[in-house]
C-alpha cells in the first residue's frame, strides 16, 4: 500500500515538475534568494503516516499558512461569539493585502490580511498599551499552538521576521485602519509585531501535512493523539479556508480543486481532505494570487486522480 502511493506521488511529482512559470515573492530580500526550483509534496493519512516526496524536509516560513491556526487559536481563546463579532467570514474576492472592511468595518474574512491581524490582536490584552514581555508570552502561546497542531517543535526565521517588521508598511496601515473603526482594540504595533512572528514560523511540507490532518481529524494530532483543538474549531476553519483560503483564487480552486486550502507567499499550500488527509506542497514560485503555481498544479493533479474533491459524487 505504502509504496503503490509514494509511486503514486513521486508521479505527480515528476509531472509537475517541469512547470516553472512565476515568480518568487520579492517584498523582502529574504524571500527573493530562496531556490526558485525547490519542490516538496507530503501527504499524512489518518493513522499519521506521513508520505514525502521531495524538498519534504526543507524549511519555509509559514507566512499566510498561519491565518487559520491563529484564527483557530483566538476561536479557542476568546470564543465564537467575540471573534464572530469582530471577523467576518464572506470571501472578499479581494488580493491577500486589500485594505478592506464589510459593512459593519469588520475584516470580510481571518483569511486576508485586515482579519488576520486582528485575529492576532485578539491574543493580547485589549488595552491601549501593550509590553514586549506580553507580545513575548502571546507570540509563545502561538508557537506552542501551531507546534502541537504539528507534532513537533517549530522555530522563528529571525532574519525574514527582521525584514517583515522592517518593511511592513501595508500591515502597519491595515492595523491604525482598524484602530480608527474601534475594530482593533489593543496596541496596533504588538499586533503587527504578533503577526509578522507567527508569519516567520519554520515549516516543512512534512509539518503542513500534520497539521492538515490534525485539521482533518477534527482537532487530534493523528501522530500524537493529543486533542489541539475543538471539533467545532476544526469545523469553522475548514469552512473558511474553503471560502477564502486561495483569496481571489478561491472560486477557480474550489471548482478545480475542491479541497479546504491556505497558501502562504513562502510558497507552501496546505491543503485537507475532511476526516481523511492533510496535504503539504512547497514550491515558491507564486502567480498572480500570491498562490505557488507548482503547489496549485500539483493538488490539482492529486485533486482529479484520487477523486479528492469534497463534492465528489462519482
Ligand atoms: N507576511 C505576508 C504579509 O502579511 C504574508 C502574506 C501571504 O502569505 N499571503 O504580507
């Protein structure tokens, strides 16, 4: 069985691998000099048996692949109705990084930047003010969160979290513009600083696909056994990854695709198959999206050969 899949996957692989169009994330120099031709696919099946194929054990920073782990984090801490009241969850059709607000001047959705960052600020005291010490101990919880949902320790990028705090101007102005609603209620630079860490956690694809499964297996590590999060949690965050995972290429993903899904501009998707499988693909080279074309590519492939689409009726 073990060696008929990673046959299976090695396959997929090679049929991907020629496909080399877009460009690497070039916002910080950090992400610019990452091997363009860097490839990994892992797959970790219920019993948490992980399958890896390639560039598996190279590490990448997480970037927007951390949204629905804090999302699911500050759901865990604060409860559905406070993060229900402040985030939304409509797709906005909008790129990662609009500046954009529904009605209410709540973030459309946890999935794009505006939401994100307050998902994150929801995990500090809501004061003015907030100290390093306590960004410290929040960023900690974070990592202790994000390490159990993969089964092992993980560790900050320093030099790419130096560079995202450096450059971050569009964050910074996402964050003062949900002061100026009253959406975002604690200090806006320990919010910022928040997420550019949880955005500079090391991962592997090996690590994304645990993490998927733990997803999957609504909320056990399946290689652990540990309960990391609630069913209902697990629930809520496969349902807006499915809506607003790929941002403006969500609609074209779920059709073609049909899996819960998060991209991040490191270049790693982390794609789940409910109560089955959690799905890791590493290859920088994004298109227009911010999405890694060969990651797209690949699950595509995965997607129509396995039969994985969730609304699979066949
Ligand atoms: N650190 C990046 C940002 O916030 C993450 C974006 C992404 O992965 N799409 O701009």
């Amino acid at each position: 069985m073990i060696s008929l899949v990673d046959g299976y996957l090695g396959r997929i692989m090679l049929d991907c691998q020629a496909h080399l169009t877009g460009a690497v994330a070039d916002y910080i120099p950090e992400l610019a000099a990452v091997d363009p031709g860097g490839f990994g696919l892992s797959m970790c099946v219920h019993d948490g048996h992980v399958y890896s194929h390639g560039d598996s054990a190279a590490a990448f920073t997480i970037q927007s692949i951390s949204k629905p782990l804090t999302y699911a984090l500050a759901l865990g801490r604060r409860g559905f109705a406070t993060i229900d009241a402040a985030i939304g969850v409509e797709p906005s059709g909008e790129a990662f990084n609009e500046i954009s607000v529904d009605q209410r001047r709540r973030p459309k959705n946890p999935m794009i930047n505006a939401g994100a960052i307050l998902a994150a600020s929801m995990l500090l005291p809501q004061e003015p003010t907030v100290s390093s010490d306590t960004v410290d101990a929040a960023f900690a919880d974070v990592v202790e969160f994000y390490s159990a949902c993969a089964g092992r320790r993980l560790g900050l990028d320093e030099r790419v979290y130096a560079s995202e705090s450096a450059t971050g101007a569009r964050n910074r102005a996402i964050a003062y513009m949900l002061v100026s609603f009253g959406a975002l209620q604690t200090d806006p630079d320990a919010a910022i600083d928040l997420y550019f860490r949880q955005c500079s956690l090391q991962v592997t694809t090996d690590d994304l696909a645990v993490i998927g499964c733990t997803i999957a297996n609504g909320g056990v590590n399946p290689r652990t056994g540990r309960r990391v999060l609630d069913q209902a949690v697990a629930q809520r965050v496969l349902s807006v990854m499915t809506t607003c995972g790929m941002y403006d290429g969500a609609g074209d993903w779920v059709t073609r695709v049909g899996l819960p899904a998060k991209s991040g501009v490191g270049g790693g998707i982390l794609a789940i198959l409910p109560g089955q499988l959690g799905i890791g693909v590493y290859s920088p080279l994004l298109d227009e999206h911010g999405n890694s074309v060969r990651g797209v590519d690949t699950c595509r492939h995965l997607s129509t050969d396995l039969g994985l689409h969730m609304f699979n009726v066949a």
